[in-house]
C-alpha cells in the first residue's frame, strides 16, 4: 500500500495538500504522490503541491495557502523530525485543523519536542518490509521480533548480502 491508498481508499479523502522540503528524499516522495494519484485517476485530488527550502522553519504562510486550498488533509514531508514538528506545531497555532499525515522521518524525540502538543493525532505513514518476500519470515525469526524498525535491519541485512555476492564473484578488487 502507498500513502496515497491510505489517504484516498482508506480514509476517503479527496482533497490534499502536500508540503515537502526540497531534498531527494522529500521530492522523490511527493512525485511518488503525484504519480499514484494520476495512476488512479485522481490527480485533482492534490489541491496544494508545494516544496519549501531545506532548514526553513516558519511555514506559516505555506499553511495559509494550505487553508485557502480547501484541502481536507495535509502531507507534511520534512527531511527531519524536527521539520515535521515545525509543520504541525505551527499549524496548530495558526488554528489549522487538518488531519497531518507524515512519512517515516517524523517519529522520534525531536518531533515531539518540537511539536510539544501538536503532535497528538499526527499520522506516519511508514515503509514496511513484504512480508510475503522469500526469506523474510526467516530474517525476522533470526532477528528475534517483529518491530518498526525492521525494514532498515532488512535493507541493511539485503545490502550485506549483495556486497558478501559481488566479493565472492569478484575478490577485494574495488575497481572490479
């Protein structure tokens, strides 16, 4: 599932306005958005599309047009917790209430620090492993528990592998 099934088949909504911080991982999110939604027949349900510097921390007026589009849920896509927490902090006291809906960046102890209350009912929308994949019920098993965290554990378990691969295939030769 992406975010845009939760958004749209899950929780019915047909307005949205994304903000996201101009870095790869942000950007790349927020076409993933985009091209979800044109794929499903909904590209006007993204009423607000906009990017923001890296390191900004007033959004106030990006939350004002985020409240003049009409849209009824809000995508904060921050490279950092601390940005996120800006985003929900500062639309609480702006009196925006909209639905906030983020990405794996969000959780931890400096988005609830910068968020302080705003936090609470914030939604993270998080990347999971399949567990369906062959090997992951094993990897799992061998890691001891099932836990959020468990898809960095198994992209990392994944990228060992495949340098344990290309070592066995070619020796130390960096250049090979």
């Amino acid at each position: 599932r992406t975010m845009v099934d939760v958004l749209t088949r899950e929780e019915g909504f047909t307005k949205i306005a994304v903000l996201a911080e101009q870095t790869d991982y942000c950007q790349g999110f927020r076409k993933a958005i985009r091209t979800h939604l044109k794929a499903d027949g909904n590209e006007d349900y993204l009423v607000l599309d906009e990017a923001f510097p890296v390191d900004n921390t007033d959004f106030r007026s990006l939350l004002q047009k985020v409240r003049e589009s009409g849209a009824q849920v809000l995508v904060a896509i921050g490279q950092s917790p601390v940005t996120d927490g800006f985003i929900v902090r500062q639309a609480k006291e702006i009196g925006l209430s909209l639905p906030v809906y983020s990405t794996d960046t969000a959780p931890g102890p400096d988005f609830f620090s910068t968020a302080k209350d705003a936090a609470e009912g914030v939604k993270v929308v998080m990347v999971m492993e399949d567990d369906s994949r062959a090997g992951y019920q094993d990897f799992v098993r061998r890691l001891g528990s099932v836990q959020s965290g468990v898809l960095f554990s198994a992209f990392g378990y994944d990228g060992a592998h495949v340098i344990s691969q290309a070592i066995e295939k070619v020796g130390y030769n960096g250049t090979a």
